[in-house]
C-alpha cells in the first residue's frame, strides 16, 4: 500500500510539473519601436521562466497580424528553426515582418495542438503580442472574438517596470469569468541570431515564483503588477470554447505577452 501511495504521489507531482508553465510565445526584442522597420519574431513553446523544457512544435493553424483594422495573413512567412534551450532543443518556427505604417501590429498565432504525453492531453495557445511603431495607438484594444483570448485594457507596450497590466479574459467573444491565469516572466535573453536562449537573470525563492497563479473576477478581469523590466507572459488556462482534439481532452489557453520597459 504505502508502494502504491508513493507512486501516486510521483505520478501526480509529474503531471503538475508538465502541465505547469507551457507558454507559447511570439517573441521579438522591442514592442515600442520609434519608426517602421523589420521586425524579426522567434515562435517558441517552452517554459519561460525555468526553461527546463523546449517542446516541439508540430504546426501552425493560423499566424496573421492586423493593423488599423486591416487584417494580413503571414503563415506562408513562417521558416522552421531548431531552437535550444537550457536542457534541450525543440522543433520552433522565425517570421519576419515589415512594419511600415506607424500604430499597433497585433500579431496572432494559433499553432498546432500540442499533445502533453504525460496528461495524455492536447494544449492549444491562442497567443498575442502587441508592436507599436511610433507612439500612435490604434488597434491595440481591439477584441477580436477569438476562441480564446486575453482583451488587453493596458497598451501591452506602454508599461514602466513596476506598473502594472489590466486585462480581460474572453472565450468566443464572452466574458470567463473567474479564468486561471498563470504568469510567468521570460527569465532570459533570447539570442535571435544564434536561436536559443541564454543565461537566466534571477532566482525564483520558492517554485511558486516560477509561476505566478492568478485569477479574474467575475467579469472575467484581472490586474498584474509587473515588478521587472521584461516580457511577462499571461495564459488563461482551459478557457477557449474547444475541448477535445483528436478524441483526447483539449485545454485551449489564450496567451498575451506584456513588455515592461525600465526607468533609467
């Protein structure tokens, strides 16, 4: 009996460990640039903060951008890389994009299923990120009725270290009330030229630094300060409309990335 207790316990400390801090992210240096330029992006599902684990991308369903209110497909722009990370390398994708007109570049990837073995279950993360050139707001509000989806009410851009990020979880179109967001910060250099990432910055005191859980209230907002300079990502678990993929249980999460820039 206590064999089949301590076996339980392992296997459920496994699945908390593998559910715990997937996040898909749409990366690119600088969010608040001064004037269009290229912008260069690193597609990469992993663990930001720990980086213990770089999982394999198997696809992308949809990758578009829209700015003022214009919509532009850019999935045939995606390259397939091998990005390394701490402990491994995983199969990820780079796109490059000329932003030409000033305003906000909301870019939206919507990969492939991801199938966690150790849940014997499919993730799925609905993800943001928000570029401004040259100060001028236009698009970075909009709600665009994703199957998953965090609403920003804060320029996701726009934050000093130390402010804080307001936004609203939505599924279809509707308010999720009460969602499960955990958060996480990106814990080290990304090295766009080389595709991997680089050393980490700083030393979570307990595991439960790694990943921030956080929750929204009843109209489905929710607040976070932002203590670091730095990308923190934001993933509302469970909250897209679709549940099940290929006969298995779907968690469908919806991510937005957040940049906080330092006072100097």
């Amino acid at each position: 009996m206590k064999n089949i207790l301590l076996k339980t316990v392992a296997a459920t400390a496994l699945l908390t460990s593998s559910a715990y801090a997937h996040f898909q992210m749409v990366y690119t240096p600088n969010t608040a640039l001064t004037k269009g330029e290229t912008i260069e992006f690193k597609h990469v599902f992993t663990h930001p903060f720990a980086d213990e684990h770089t999982m394999d991308m198997s696809g992308v369903e949809e990758f578009f951008v829209i700015n003022k209110e214009k919509k532009t497909d850019l999935k045939k722009d995606l390259k397939s890389i091998t990005f390394k990370g701490s402990h491994n390398s995983g199969k990820a994708y780079e796109s490059s994009y000329k932003a030409r007109k000033m305003g906000d570049h909301l870019f939206v990837m919507t990969p492939t299923p991801y199938y966690e073995k150790n849940e014997d279950a499919y993730i799925q993360q609905i993800t943001k990120t928000i570029v401004n050139v040259a100060g001028a707001p236009t698009d970075w509000d909009a709600e665009l009725g994703l199957k998953a989806e965090i609403v920003p009410l804060t320029k996701p851009y726009a934050i000093w270290e130390g402010g804080s990020f307001t936004g609203i979880v939505k599924s279809n179109g509707k308010v999720a009330p009460y969602a499960e967001i955990e958060v996480e910060y990106l814990n080290r250099d990304v090295d766009m030229k080389n595709n991997k990432m680089g050393k980490s910055r700083v030393e979570a005191p307990q595991d439960s630094f790694v990943t921030m859980t956080i929750k929204a209230n009843k109209d489905g907002e929710f607040t976070f300060a932002l203590p670091k300079a730095g990308f923190w990502g934001f993933c509302a678990l469970g909250v897209g409309t679709d549940k099940e993929y290929k006969g298995k249980e779907l968690s469908q999460d919806a991510v937005i990335w957040v940049e906080a820039k330092p006072i100097k």
